[in-house]
C-alpha cells in the first residue's frame, strides 16, 4: 500500500537535465520532506507529481492507481503554492470553495444566479458552505473568511492557501516551500501547526523545502535531493548519523560537517596528514574522512594539530574555528558554551576526532563502511 | 593639509545647501508643469472663454454673447444629427473592437507559434498613418472596382455603395476603426495577460478547473479586469475623438450621414471661421467625454478593485 509513488522519473528543458531517474515512495499519511539546493529539481518533481508538468520517463501512481497520464484536475492531490497562488479577486471563504464547487458542481451549476435554480444545486452549496467553515475552524481562519487575498497578511494568506488545499481531503498533499515567505518566528510557529494538521488529515505529504532544519523537525523521512538525483531517503536521524554521502552529509548540520583529505595505508588504516584515525577500510588510495563539529574536541596527548582563527560564543555552545597547522584544512569543533575561557585565538592545540562517529567516504563522495580499529592502533603514527 | 581638505569639503558642503530637497523637486517637475499648463490648461480655459464670445477668424473685433452659444446649440439640428452619429458609432466601435481585441489576444496567447507575426500584423494599422490607410480602404470599398463588392458579386449577394450610399457610409468608418481599434486593443490585453501569474493557472488546474473555459472564468477574466477598465476608457476615447477617417474618406456625407462630431467642430470653426461657436460645441463635447470617462471609472473600478 503507498500514497505517493514516483518510478524513475525523467525530465529534461532543452538540455538542462531537471531530473534524472527520480523515484520516491511515501506511504499513505506519511510526510516526507524533499530538501536540495536551489535548482535540484525540487518544484520540477511536484509539478509532475501533481500532473502540471508530464515527465518524459517514468511512473507517478497516487493511491495505487497509476495517474501518469492523467491531468492535475483529474489525480486527487492538492499543492500549496510558494507563492501560495490564492485568487486575489476572491475572498478567503471563495478561494477555499473554489476546488469543492469545480469538482462537485457541473458546469451549469455554476452559472450564476440560474445554477442556483437547477435542482441539487442547493444542498451541495450548503454542504460545501459547512465544509469550509470546519476546516477554517482547524485553521482558525473563521473570521478571515470575507477578507480578499490583498487585505490577508502573509502569515494569514498561507493558511488560507493550507485551507484551500485540505478542505477537500486529498489523497496526496504536495506543500511547494510553503513557509519560505513567512519571517522566523513565524515560521518556527507554523512548522508545528502543519505537523499537527498533518496528523488530524492524515494525507501523504511531500513537503518541499531548502531549510533542513524544517525538514529534520518535521518529517517522518527526509529526501535529500542534488543535480536532480535523491541521494537518500531516510528518517531525520539516519540522515543526520549514517548519510550515504559526501554531499547529504556536507548539506546537513550546522556548521557543516568537518572534511579532510585522508590517504589509506597499510593494512587499510586511514590516516589524515600522518595522523591515525583509528578507522581502517578495504578501499586504497585517496578517501574522505569526515567528521561533525560536536564530535571534535580539543586533546592534550594526541590529535591533529590546529591553530584557533576564530572563537564564536553561542550561549550553550561555542564554535572554535581553526585551521590544519600542515595541511591548512579549515576545521569547527563544537564546545561546551562554559569551556569558553579556556581558548583564544592564536592558541595551538591537537583536536581529536571521536572515531566512533566519524564517516569516510570515496573520493567520488559515496560512504565507505569502515571498521573500527584496536584502540592502540589509534595512537598517532609519528608526532 | 588634512585641514584645507576638511575645509574644502565643508566648503562644498555649503555651496550646496541652499538648493533644498522641496526646490529639488520642483525644479525637476518644472518641464512637465510648464508643458502640462502651456498645452492643456491655458487651451483649456482659452476654449472655456472663446465659447462666451461671438469670435471669427479673420473678423476684427468680437463681443461677449454669454450663454447664446450654448443656446444655439440646443436648437441646431446640425449639431444633433453629430451627436446621434457619434452615439452610434461608439455603440458599435468599442464594444466589438475590444470583443475582437480580446479574441485575438486570447488566440495568440494560447498558440505561442507565430506570436510575433499576429501581434505585428494586427498592431499594424496603429502604428501606420490612417490617412494613408484611408486610401487602400477606399479602393477596396470602391463600389464597382473594389475587391469587397467583387467577392460579393461572385456570391450572388447585394453590393452596396459602402462610403457613398447614406445608409452604408457610417458603419462602414466604423468597420475602418473596428479594424484599427481591434490590434490596439490586442497589444494591450495581451500585455495584461502577460502579467497573470502563471501559478494561478496551476492552481486553477490542481483545483478542477478542467476545460480552458472554466479557468477564463476562473482567473483570466477577473485578473484582467484592470486591463479591460484601462482598454474600455481608451478605446470609448478613441472612438468618440474619431477624425481622420470621416475627414479622408467621407468628409461627414452623404448628407450628413457618417458626419461625426469632431468633424463638425473642425468644419465649423476651420470653414466656416465661427471660432466662438466651435469652441462652445467643444466644451460640450469635453464635458460629455469627462463625464462618461467618470461613470465608466466609478461602475468598473467599483467590481475590479482587489484592494
Ligand atoms: N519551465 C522550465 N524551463 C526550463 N528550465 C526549467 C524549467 N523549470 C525548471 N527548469 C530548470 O530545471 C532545474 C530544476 O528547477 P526546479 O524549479 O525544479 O528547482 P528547485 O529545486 O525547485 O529550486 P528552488 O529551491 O530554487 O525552488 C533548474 O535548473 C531550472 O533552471
Ligand atoms: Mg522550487
């Protein structure tokens, strides 16, 4: 059983390749969160998914039924726009009844003042009219209702615009960075109302964003999206502990994670400018040894030498920026906030990477399962 | 040193204060001020005055008449049948050039092929001189030579004398400036069409709007409204102001019969020299374009206004 399922979706503008072998599964009610740099293919991957777009390869099934070939008006899903693309001639309580009125009226229902006329007409007007002020009721939007898109703040035209697309109870919920117009606070606010809405709808949702924080705190999965390829598909901490690349685990965390160019010697042990990491791998020649900030700490007896270029004091935590005293590699370890008189710029010091948290990838960016060597096997080879 | 420069500057600093933002701004609103009172206003209140007096050209001396002008108009039935034409020449014109301009624009715009060949071929006529135009018109309108009564002929239908025939004479200007009006029109709307968000398109579709007639009605249609009052307004002037077609082609006959009122103002006061007369024909003409300008503006803004 899956809500959304995308098979090897290609597509290409001109010779710009948006997407290239694309597949995605969301189960129903799952929300799935597809992050990516600007221009990866994010939108382009809605728009066919919601039929807007045709792809030149591939299949989009919705609730099992296959709808590749099917237009938007004919697929169950309900996309929010970034731009949230309300109507601006009509009022809240319109815009919301427009995707009820368009699928249950037929057409000379809706002719003005004579649809009213015809027979029916009536009862489904008032079953819409009921329908809109509950689902505005879930949104808190009722006294909005009569307002136009123009007198709506931005904050209060994006629920409408939520509003317009749950009222009629998609299958599929496609969210386009919906939250990417709002300011920060705002943000952090609906974040947990779409969660929580999302939970009372139960919808299959593919949430498109490029701030991974909002993908890590509010999905069941994050998709990792690059070039027009996804690299993962995995929950917030499998993403974050265990990337299956170089670039999924350089996009998520910040400060971004630390990289170092690594060379294997023998007996598979990888060593960074001489020092031992204590990781070893079957791979030979140039790897990538990479590490998160929290998991560098300053050592007194072993390490990597770096000096301190810069301190940054957050409060609970503090970013020691320094750079490879041989290699020049820029390195961040994240510190304890207090730890914060114990360095100044300028300072030698060894920071030690926490081998059990350290990743190694290929040189081409994929991850390289390492094992774990004897603990006197990471003492440091010379100095 | 460093003191002359400081000293300098200052010195700078004070040549030019004096020149304060409000003088600025009037010093940059100058030329379009001059111009705005030297060709509208002064003409204005010179027109305004003139149709108080018994003025013609080339008469020496003129006397103050007060309202007679105005008087004398009521009872001209040379200025009523004018008045009459014009009503229904614009009740023809406006509504079907603007029905055709939209058309068009819509045609072209879902058909991005040969965009730019549709838009250039049916601006053609605005930017072309009428005048000259004016002239194909009346060889192909010509009652026997022309191509219009020849096709007809070949169909078996009645081939009527298009600009001498009493009848026929004013619809066929009007046909002439449907024809001029629709391309301007087209321009503009598709210049309107281009400016609806493409995403509302998208979300008409995602909402059920299946057929292309549901999402004209969905969002083409009320985004357009801005577009359309601005096209209503000019194109209503634009017929009533008509000249250079009746002046090139039917100088106001037969018999009156396509004479339009800018044409009798012109033969009154550049004819017949009865300058006080054509200027009190001229307020009349303004204060109606004004006042049907006003109630155009106040019904249409009322239903487009998304505030
Ligand atoms: N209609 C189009 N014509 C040509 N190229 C397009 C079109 N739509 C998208 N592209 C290209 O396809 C690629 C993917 O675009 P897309 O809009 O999907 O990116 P995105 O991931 O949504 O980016 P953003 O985060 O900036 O919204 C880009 O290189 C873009 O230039
Ligand atoms: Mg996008």
């Amino acid at each position: 059983m899956t809500g959304i399922s995308v098979e090897n979706i290609a597509k290409r503008f001109g010779d710009v390749a948006a997407l290239k072998g694309v597949a995605l599964d969301v189960a129903p009610g799952e929300f799935v969160s597809l992050v990516g740099p600007s221009g990866c293919g994010k939108t382009t991957l809605m728009r066919i998914i919601a039929g807007l777009e045709m792809p030149d390869a591939g299949t989009v099934r919705i609730a099992e039924r296959d709808v590749t070939g099917l237009r938007a008006a004919d697929r169950d899903v309900a996309m929010v726009f970034q731009s949230y693309a309300l109507y601006p001639h009509l009022t809240a309580r319109q815009n919301m009844a427009v995707p009820l009125v368009m699928r249950r009226l037929n057409g000379w229902q809706r002719i003005p003042f004579l649809g009213a006329r015809l027979p029916g007409t009536r009862n489904i007007v008032a079953n819409i009219a009921d329908e809109i002020l509950r689902t505005a009721q879930m949104l808190s939007i009722e006294a909005l209702l009569d307002r136009r898109p123009g007198q709506l703040s931005g904050g209060q035209r994006q629920r409408v615009a939520l509003g317009r697309a749950i009222v009629r109870r998609p299958k599929a919920f496609l969210l386009d960075e919906p939250l990417s117009n709002l300011d920060a606070s705002l943000r952090v606010q609906t974040r947990k109302e779409i969660v929580e809405l999302h939970r009372r709808v139960g919808a299959s949702t593919v949430y498109v964003t490029h701030d991974q924080t909002e993908a890590m705190t509010m999905s069941d999965r994050v998709a990792v999206m690059m070039a027009g390829e996804i690299l993962q598909i995995d929950p917030p901490e499998r993403i974050y502990g265990d990337p299956a690349d170089l670039r999924v685990a350089a996009f998520v965390g910040s400060p971004s994670i630390n990289v170092f160019d690594a060379s294997v010697e023998t007996g598979g042990r990888v060593a960074v400018d001489g020092y031992a990491t204590g990781l070893a791998t079957r791979a030979s020649g140039r790897v990538v040894f990479a590490v998160r900030p929290e998991d560098l700490a300053p050592d007194q007896r072993v390490g990597m030498p770096a000096r301190v270029e810069h301190i940054e004091f957050l409060g609970e935590s503090l970013l020691l920026h320094a750079r490879h005293a041989r290699t020049g590699t820029a390195m961040i370890a994240r510190l304890d906030g207090r730890e914060r008189g114990a360095f100044a710029v300028g300072h030698d010091l060894l920071l030690r990477p926490d081998t059990a948290r350290a990743f190694l990838f290929e040189s081409g960016g994929k991850r390289l399962r390492a094992e774990r060597m004897a603990q006197s096997a990471a003492e440091p080879v010379h100095g | 040193m460093a003191d002359a420069a400081i000293h300098r500057v200052a010195a700078t600093a004070a040549v030019r204060a004096p020149i304060g933002e409000a003088a600025a701004a009037w010093l940059l609103t100058a030329p379009a001020i001059v111009a705005f009172v030297l060709m509208l206003l002064v003409p204005t209140i010179a027109v305004c005055l003139l149709a108080l007096t018994d003025f013609e050209l080339g008469v020496p001396t003129f006397q103050f008449v007060g309202l007679d002008n105005f008087a004398e108009l009521m009872r001209d039935r040379n200025f009523a049948i004018p008045v009459r034409n014009t009503a229904f020449f614009v009740a023809l014109v406006a509504p079907l050039s603007i029905l055709m301009g939209l058309v068009l624009a819509l045609l072209i715009e879902a058909n991005p092929r040969g965009r730019t060949f549709f838009r250039a071929a049916f601006f053609l006529p605005v930017v072309s001189l009428m005048v000259a135009m004016a002239t194909a018109w009346q060889y192909l309108l010509h009652p026997t030579i022309g191509p219009v009564n020849a096709i007809l002929r070949d169909l078996g239908l009645a081939t009527p004398n298009w600009l001498g025939s009493s009848e026929w004479a004013l619809i066929s200007i009007g046909l002439i400036s449907i024809w001029e009006n629709a391309g301007f029109n087209m321009v503009l709307i598709m210049a309107g069409l281009t400016a609806i968000p493409r995403e509302l398109y998208a979300a008409a579709e995602i909402d059920g709007a299946r057929s292309a007639w549901a999402r004209l009605r969905l969002v083409t249609w009320p985004l357009l409204g801005p577009t359309m009052l601005f096209v209503v307004l000019i194109t209503t002037i634009r017929a009533i102001r008509t000249f250079d077609t009746v002046a090139a082609l039917t100088q106001g006959g037969p018999n009156k019969a396509s004479e339009l009122i800018v044409y009798t103002i012109y033969r009154e006061g550049f004819t017949y020299l009865r300058m006080g007369y054509a200027s009190a024909m001229t307020v009349v003409f303004l204060a109606v374009v004004l006042g049907l300008m006003a109630l155009q503006t106040r019904l249409i803004e009322r239903r487009t206004h998304y505030g």
